[in-house]
C-alpha cells in the first residue's frame, strides 16, 4: 500500500529543512539574564536583548510582585473599556519624559505599537519610503497600512531622497527608520533622515527599540546625543529589551498620541499591558536613571568581547550597539558554528534566511551589563577553538 501524499505544508516544511532554513524551540530554565540549563547543559547566554540585566534586577522583580499583589494578574480589558489603570498612566509620564515628547503611549508588545502608528498614519492615499533593513514590525505595518510602499537600500540616503522627489501626488508622506539595525548593530544617519524630513515635508517616524537605556550620554537612546527630540514625530520602542520587561511604546506629540488612541486598531483592539509589567518597567527606568554603572560596565563588556572576537580571528565591524554579529555567509555553516559553540556551553543560534537575506546568514552575538569577565574569556576562548578547528580541517 503507498503511503498517504504528503500535504502541502509537509512539502514546504521539508524544503527549509533541506536548504537549512527550519526552525525549531529550545527550552530554557533561566537562572539569570545571562545564564540558562537547556537539555541538562548550564549555558551561556549570548543572544538576548536584556543588555543592562534588568530582567532579574532584584528592584525590578520586588516592583513587579508588589503590583502582583495590589492589581492581580491582567488588566482584564482593552484600554479603552476598562482596561487603563493608573499604572499605565505612570508608566506612559515616564516614557514621554524619557524621550522628551509630550505624551506617550503604551502598547502591549513592540511589535504592536510600530504596527499600531503606521497603520494608523498611513493609509491608501499615503506613501511610505523606509529603510530595506527596518524591523519587520515596521514592515509588515506598511503593507497592511495599504499605503503604498518604497523601500531604499540600507543607509542610502540618496536613493531615499530620489524616492521622496516623486511623492507630490500622496496626501501624507512618512518616514521610517530604525534608529539601531537589530541584526547588524548599526546606527541610521539621524541627521540626515531628519535634513531629508524638512526637505520633503514628511513626517518622520523612528524605532528606537535597540538604543533605548543604551545610548546616549543619560540612556535616553540614539536620539539623546543629537538633541533632535523635536524633529521627530514619533519614536517607537519596546520595554522588553533593555528595559528588561514586555510591551511596547509610541512617544509623540499630543496630538499625535490622541490620534493613536482614536485610530490605532491594535491599540484599541488588545486587552491592556499587564500591571505588574507596568511596575516592572517603571522601576527599571528609575535604575536606569539611578545606577549609571550598569551602562558603563556594559560598553566595557562590548568593547571588551569586541576585541576578543577580532583576537579569535574573525572580521568585525567597528562597534556601534551592543549587537556585535559574526557575518558566517552559508546557512550550513552559520549552523555547524551555532551547534560547536553550544557544545562549550555558549547559546548563540545561528540568524538565517528570512530573518536575514540569504548568503548573509550570521551568530548574532549580543552583550549583557550582567556579563562576567569568566563569561566574556568563555566566549572568546571558545570562538578560537572554533577558528582552530577550522583551520585545521583545511589544512587536512
């Protein structure tokens, strides 16, 4: 008897496996932001988003079960009904502070609130021009904003502008950037995005979700050092990367915020951020404020791991973010280094296609505040047996 034809989803799962594209869900027991058992294994974390160690704060943790205690699990409601509470009124004062707007607005995830803005801006009669490398939150909200779209190539301004020159004919002109790339580590020219703005009359909308806590001389993000708060409609960030926690934020002008809670569909369609999560993050933005030395020991862990993996032999671009990615090229081997790495102990998957375009698979390695000295000579140590190995199997 023949066996049943395989279905259309088997075919498709099977073709990524062959060309090293499939996916699959590793379970982690945490025991810090930095450390982890997988399969039995004690491992090391190098490919999270936790870069100042907020996640297990101890301050961070006690605001969170206080607010468990006073508010319960969920807010029980979307924000309009009955869901808002004075948690995420506070919450939303000290994101607007952080980023110098006059409001702010909560989402329940970074993704929703960057799909919640563009989808509420834009519209059929509206174009879009963004950067080829943006999130794919902002990506997939230009295509469903059914505006029409024009991508740029990364960094190009040029072509950015050239794009701008032929938009006369739309109502509303918006464009989009991130502020730090997430798979690259690199930073957008925000001078000349906000030149580009002035010059074309769009409005400007940038995701700061990577420099938030991070960059600029008091963590405010990538837009502090430039001081153009002001020439920016709207910054988009999340609280679960270096704010340690979950949800995500628009921060605007009034007006503009007032725009969002009127039109913005997965805003007034999701139930509202969980209130201990709103306490967690609130406290982790007053140890931001209040313990500067958790930033300076990252940027040492950055340019320190940075020197080990060009000491290891590999190429690096210089360091811009605490993103520090390892460009492999093939997906096969992206992997085989991921898999060597995990044996020593060091948990950093390989970033493929479609994540990442194909031939340009890579170790996205990340850094972390709560990273040891022990942990930072593991990685580079490791790195370098690797390189060996290779190299040794060449000369064979």
């Amino acid at each position: 008897m023949s066996s049943a034809k395989p279905s259309l989803l088997e075919e498709e799962l099977t073709e990524i496996r062959e060309q090293n594209l499939y996916r699959r869900l590793r379970v982690l027991e945490p025991r810090s932001s930095t450390q982890a058992v997988l399969n039995g294994q004690e491992i090391l974390l190098f490919c999270g988003n936790d870069y100042l160690g907020l996640t297990h704060h101890p301050r961070v943790v006690a605001a969170a079960a206080r607010a468990l205690e006073r508010y319960g699990v969920g807010s029980g409601s979307a924000r309009l009904i009955s869901g808002t509470l004075d948690i995420h009124r506070q919450l939303e004062e000290a994101l607007a502070q952080l980023k110098r707007k006059d409001k702010a607005l909560v989402f329940s995830a970074g993704y929703l609130a960057n799909l919640g803005v563009l989808t509420a801006l834009a519209g059929e009669k509206d174009i879009i021009v963004m950067d080829k490398l943006c999130h794919a939150s902002l990506i997939d909200a230009a295509r469903l904003s059914r505006a029409t779209l024009r991508v740029f190539p990364h960094k190009n301004y040029a072509k950015c502008a050239e794009l701008l020159e032929k938009t006369s004919s739309y109502r509303r002109k918006i464009l989009v950037s991130d502020t730090v790339f997430s798979m690259d580590g690199d930073l957008a020219d925000l001078q000349e995005l906000v030149r580009i703005k002035s010059l074309y009359d769009c409005l400007l909308v940038v995701d700061d979700a990577h420099g938030t806590g991070v960059l600029g001389r008091e963590g405010r993000g990538a837009i502090e050092d430039w001081h153009l708060e002001d020439r920016i409609d709207v910054i988009t960030g999340t609280l679960s990367k270096t704010i340690g926690c979950l949800g995500g934020f628009a921060a605007a002008s009034e007006g503009l915020i007032e725009y969002l809670i009127n039109f913005s569909r997965p805003f007034i369609f999701a139930t509202a951020l969980p209130p201990p999560l709103c306490a967690a993050a609130l406290e982790a933005l007053k140890v931001m404020r209040e313990e500067p030395e958790l930033k300076f020991r990252l940027w040492q862990n950055v340019q320190k791991l940075h020197q080990g993996i060009l000491s290891a032999g590999f190429e690096m671009e210089p360091v811009s973010s605490p993103i520090l990615p390892i460009i492999v090229g093939a997906e096969k081997a992206a992997l085989t280094m991921s898999e060597a790495l995990l044996r020593q102990g060091i948990l950093v998957p390989a970033v493929r296609y479609p994540t990442v375009p194909k031939g340009k698979a890579r170790l996205r390695v990340t850094v972390s505040a709560a990273h040891r000295d022990e942990d930072l000579n593991h990685f580079t140590q490791a790195l370098t047996r690797f390189r060996e190995s290779l190299n040794h199997t060449v000369s064979r």
